[in-house]
C-alpha cells in the first residue's frame, strides 16, 4: 500500500491580516509542511514576501517550513532565507546560471535542496542535479499566482521523475528524493497526483477556503 501524501498548505493562500494565526490552525490541523511561496515580481509575475515575514512566523510552528523561491537572481538570497527559518529551500534551474552552485549553498547552510519545475521546463533540466538533490517540485500550473486550473499533462512529468528518482535511489543506496506537487491540488486532483507518485501535495485555496474550523477536514480530504 503506497503511504499517504504529505500535505504542505501554501500560505499565499491564508488571510494576510491573520497569517500568524493561519499558520497555527493548520499546524494544529494536521498539516505536515508549511509551504511558502516567495515570489519578486520579476522572475514571476507576482510579489510575495520575504525572510522578515518567515522569521516571524517560525516560532508559531515546528513544522518544516517549505519554501518556494521564485525569485531570480536567487543565490543572493539564500543564506537571509536559511537564517529566517527555511528547512527546505527549492529554487528554480532557470532562475541562475549554476544551478549546481545553488545547491551546494543551500547545503552548505544545512538546508535540503529542492529544484522546481515550471510546466514548459523539461525533466531533463533536472536529470544530472537529482543525486544532489531532496526535492523535485513539478508546478502543475503556470507559477506566480494562487487559485489556477490544474495541467494536467504535468503528470506525464511526475511519472517520468518518479521513474528516475527511484532509480537513482536504488542504485546509489541514496537517500529518499521527495516528488512534490503544487498547482490546481483539490480532493479531485490530489489522487491523481499520488497515484503518478507524487510524495508531497502543496496546497492552497483548497485547504485555506473556509476557514480554520474547516482545515483539518480539507487536508484529510487531500490525503484521501
């Protein structure tokens, strides 16, 4: 029996008023990752926020907290986003010149490494960095923005990575890659993601519409 997924919610979905006050309902909801997006209105066409709002909001959970930059020049940023609190920082190939240098600060801070993938950016990007690497996010909708339609057509992605993460692992006797998902995930979505072997669903609007009474049902409902 495949295990259930993890569920990390993605804050740019919460209420920005009460966001400290969001983070602790899904903790207390069940969540298992806290999943932040970080976007510079550059490399996305969006603006987010920053290691001040992390760094606030890390003592109101001892959940990992998973973020997502979509920032670009990245390395720049990266040790203010370790010392704010980040546990896993995933950037995306495209965002630098030296990808592989990226991974080796992100390391170097003794943070894990997670590379992204926008929909029109191929597996094979990733290919030669997955031994560095403990997460591979696959956006299953266009980044920069919450409350978008799922591409579907991004599963042939996760089933292609899948195959790869697993033959790296067994080979090497390495350690676990996680395959996450963020995009479109609903009760609807999420079993489709799992069964292509996603590990972890980000998810947004379908956890934090609602309301917190409301949470811990949304993410067991994801988890299926």
């Amino acid at each position: 029996m495949p295990q259930k997924p993890r569920i990390a919610p993605s804050i740019l979905a919460a209420d920005f008023a009460r966001l400290g006050e969001e983070v602790a309902a899904v903790t207390e909801a069940g969540a298992d990752y806290i999943h932040v997006d970080v976007m510079d209105g550059h490399f996305v066409p969006n603006l987010t926020i920053g290691p001040m709002v992390i760094r606030a909001l890390r003592g109101l959970s001892k959940l990992t907290f998973d973020v997502h930059l979509m920032i670009s020049p990245v390395d720049a940023l990266v040790p203010e986003f370790a010392a704010a609190g980040a546990d896993i920082i995933t950037f995306h190939p495209d965002a630098g010149p030296h990808p592989h240098r990226t991974i080796q600060l992100i390391k170097s801070l003794g943070k894990k490494a997670g590379l992204a993938l926008s929909p029109g950016t191929p597996v094979s990007t990733v290919e030669c960095l997955l031994s560095e690497i403990d997460l591979v996010l696959i956006m299953s909708v266009n980044p920069g923005f919450g409350g978008q339609k799922f591409i579907p057509e991004t599963l042939d992605k996760v089933r292609a990575l899948r195959v790869l993460i697993d033959k790296i692992v067994a080979a090497r006797k390495a350690r676990p890659i996680d395959l996450e998902i963020d995009g479109g995930i609903t009760p609807e979505t999420a079993p489709k993601a799992v069964a292509a072997g996603c590990d972890v669903l980000v998810a947004g609007t379908s956890v934090f519409s609602g309301g917190a009474p409301e949470y811990a049902a949304r993410i067991s409902a994801l988890r299926g």
